[in-house]
C-alpha cells in the first residue's frame, strides 16, 4: 500500500536535482533553472517537446518583489490552473516571475490578449 507523501513545495523544501535528473534535462533540451522552486519530473520532460499552439504554459516576468502568491493568482481570471510555481527575486532580478501552467491553450492566449490589448496585466503587490 503505498502511503501519502507530500509534494516538496507544501514541505516547503526544494527538490534535489540529482544527476539522473540533470542528464534527462539534458535530454531533453531543457536547461535547469537553479531558481525554479518546483519539481523537474517525468511529467515536465515529456511535455517539454509539445508544440507552440499546445503549450498550456505561460511565464510571467516583471512581478512586484513584495506580490503574494494569493495576489498573483488573484489576478489571474481567465481559466483553471494545473500548476504555478513562483520564482523569487535574485542578485540579477529586481522583480518576481511566476510560471503558470493552465488546463486548457485558450486560457494563456485571453491572458496574452489581455496583456497586450485590452487593460493590461497588473498584479498588486
């Protein structure tokens, strides 16, 4: 019987990146963030090949330092999200960033249109 493990991120620990996940990173093309707090995982490799007008997944920059995790997904109105994860600021970033992950494509293209067309995309903070 397997038991309940919580996920890093609600221990509030970082993920190890080991070497076996390094190499597959490397497999698949993707470079290892060492300020991403989330966790790289099969899931992440294999949909790390989807196609431009499949990807789910959005990545906001220019975040004030000081927004919540509650004010960021606050202001995102526009459909269900699978994953977030939100990188801190750092000695070369003055601003948050937030990687969101929605269920469905056409939530991320009404957050772009919103963005760059209508009012604009603010977070408080």
């Amino acid at each position: 019987m397997k038991t309940f493990a919580p996920s890093w991120a609600l221990l509030g620990i970082r993920p190890p990146i080991t070497q076996e996940v390094f190499d597959t990173a490397q497999q698949f093309g993707i470079q290892i963030n060492p300020n991403y707090q989330g966790e790289y995982g099969e899931f992440a490799f294999s949909n790390s090949g989807c196609s431009p007008n499949e990807n789910c997944a959005i990545f906001i920059t220019r975040i004030p330092p000081n927004a919540t995790k509650k004010e960021i997904l606050d202001s995102i109105i526009e459909g269900k999200i699978f994953n977030f994860s939100r990188t801190s600021p750092d000695a070369v970033h003055d601003n948050a960033a937030a990687h969101v992950t929605f269920f469905e494509r056409s939530a991320v293209d009404w957050l772009l249109q919103r963005a760059e067309l209508v009012e604009g995309f603010r977070i408080k903070g």
